[in-house]
C-alpha cells in the first residue's frame, strides 16, 4: 500500500505507540511534543519513560517540540492529545494552513467540557469536514506497543476515508473494522470512561465480580441511552467501541479511569488522587459534561450521576452505591 508522510500530534503513551506502529509500517513519522523540555529527554533515552517505559522509540522516528517542524510535508495528522487539548490544537493547525487533502485521525478520548459537544464536532468546525476520521476501541497503548492482538475502529463520514484509514493503521497484531458512525464509535469511547470511574470505585471499596458485572450492563444502557439520543445508531454500542471498551477500560489494570476510581473508593478525595498522577484521566471532565448534557436532554443516568457527586459535590461511594441499589424497582429493558 501507498506510504505516507505522518505527523503525530502528542506523545503521551498513545500517540508513542501509534507512531512506532505507523512506523513499522514504513511510513515517515513524525512525533509532537509539546513541551520542550521532554521532547529533548524522547530524542536522548529513545524511550517515553512517563508514559510508556521499556518501549523503544526507533531512531529515525523525528520527534519536535516546534509543532512545523512537525508538521511538515504531513499528508496525514493523528491528533493523540488530550480531550481538553483538541480546540487549542485544532486552532493551530488553522495557522498553519494545511494543504487540502490532508487526513486527519482523532485518537483522544472524551467530550468538550465547556461546549459538551465531541472531539470531532471540535476539529470539523475549525477545519472543516474534509477527511477525517476517528479511531476507537479497547486498545491499551501498554499492550499495544509490545503488539499484543487488539481490535478497534474507524469511523467516518466519508467510507474511502474511513477504508484508506483502515489500512493505514491495519497489521497482523492491529485489526481495523470500519464504520460510518462516527457519533457512536466517539462517544463509545468517551462515555465508557465514567462507568470504569465507577468500576474503580466498586473494587476500592471491595465490591466483587457482581457488582461490576451490574455496573457493566447498566453503564452500557446508560451510553447507548445518551447515544441515540444524540443521533448515533443504537448497534454501534454492541461492538468494539461500546461494549469492547468498555470490557477493557473497567477491568484492566492499565486503565487510568478504573486505578481513580479504586484510589477514591478507598478514601482519597479527587484532588488528592489527581495531585499523584502526570497522566490525564478523561473520565473526571466527561462525567461531568455527560451529567449535565443527561440533564439538559431529560435523560436518565443514574451511574454517570452518582460518580460526578462523588468526584465534585463530595458524596460519599458507599453512599452513591445505596442510592443505586435501592432505586425505585423497574423492569430491565428501562
């Protein structure tokens, strides 16, 4: 297949991962730090010792903290930041004046806190609908940069996009579906980090496998309530970027979501958790923003509204699980 000249835009553990992937694929990568400091540390060790240690970052992978060196000649962006990053850097690129043609790859997961709406809702009013893709699903960058087998989606609009996507990322270890859900592939990946919050919470409170399973199958309702109503089709939560990743992010160890959730289970508060840790954990600002939209559009979640009164109004975990628990009865299908 055709190569290409490619710019990843955030070199957290994902966007390092992608990048040696697309570059084992014989594609000509380049890595965007922004922080100055850091990329110097990237280019001497060759490692991402924060994000992702004991994963080599081969030589001629070029990595810049000067987003146009970066930038150069790319016939494909991967935008890798995180969710609170994607208007600033959406923004830059409309400086730089991309050529037209460009495909554009959004991997963040989470939703716009101030305007609630999607990551890709972001890039496309900045810069316009164009080829743009989004790629989701259960895919742990610790697992996938030691090329443990994973499988997750593109989405699009545009079918060529989302196919000539599909094999841009696609390798014997990597399996690529495709879908034309954009709406639901992107909130599937955003939305199922409040449920892993609450997954974490169960097992820092010493909860077992039941209560996670219940909080698996009701968070799936939850998401796909949110989902339709918001205009993605109802199927796409059965597959790898609803109830895939959701699987993943609830039970793994690698999951940011689910070690918060767990460190506030057992007794910390928000701020003292997120005072330990460099990494971003998407989940806190999408409950957040996933509440306050289930309320403007008379939608009920009660999951994703016991864990944002446990992150921001000071609620008490086992609280919040009483309060689930003894909910008027219903029947299941509600």
């Amino acid at each position: 297949m055709a190569k290409y000249k490619i710019c990843v835009l955030g070199a957290g553990g994902w966007g390092t991962t992608l990048a040696i992937l697309l570059h084992k694929k014989g594609n000509k990568v380049s890595l965007w730090e922004k922080f100055s400091d850091y990329a110097k540390v990237l280019n001497e060790k060759r490692e991402n010792p924060k994000f992702l240690p004991g994963i080599k970052i081969p030589q001629d992978i070029s990595i810049h903290s000067d987003i146009r060196l970066s930038l150069d000649g790319a016939e494909v962006i991967v935008i890798a930041v995180p969710s609170f990053a994607v208007e600033e850097i959406s923004q830059r690129l409309v400086q730089e004046k991309l050529e037209k043609g460009i495909f554009l790859v959004s991997v963040s997961k989470g939703l716009n806190l101030d305007s609630k709406k999607r990551l890709s809702e972001i890039i496309q009013e900045k810069l316009g609908k164009g080829n743009l893709a989004v790629l989701s699903g259960p895919s742990h960058a610790e697992e996938v940069s030691r090329e443990i087998p994973t499988s997750v989606v593109a989405a699009s609009q545009s079918l060529e996009c989302a196919e000539i996507v599909q094999r841009l990322f696609m390798t014997e270890k990597f399996r690529v579906y495709t879908s034309s859900d954009m709406t639901g592939v992107e909130l599937g990946g955003a939305l199922k980090n409040i449920v892993a919050l609450a997954a974490g919470i169960s097992d820092g409170l010493g909860f077992g496998d039941n209560t996670k399973a219940a909080l698996l199958t009701r968070g799936i309702v939850e998401i796909r309530k949110l989902g339709v109503a918001l205009g993605a089709a109802s199927a796409t939560f059965n597959g790898l970027s609803g109830i895939g990743d959701l699987i993943a992010t609830c039970i793994s160890p690698y999951s940011r979501n689910r070690r918060l959730g767990e460190e506030i289970g057992q007794g910390k508060t928000l701020k003292q958790v997120l005072a330990g840790t460099e990494m971003v954990v998407e989940g806190v600002n999408t409950s957040r923003a996933a509440y306050e939209l289930s309320r403007k559009l008379g939608i009920e979640m009660p999951i994703t509204a016991e864990v944002q009164a446990v992150l921001f109004e000071g609620k008490s975990p086992r609280q919040a699980v009483k309060d689930l628990m003894t909910r008027r009865a219903k029947p299941e299908k509600e």
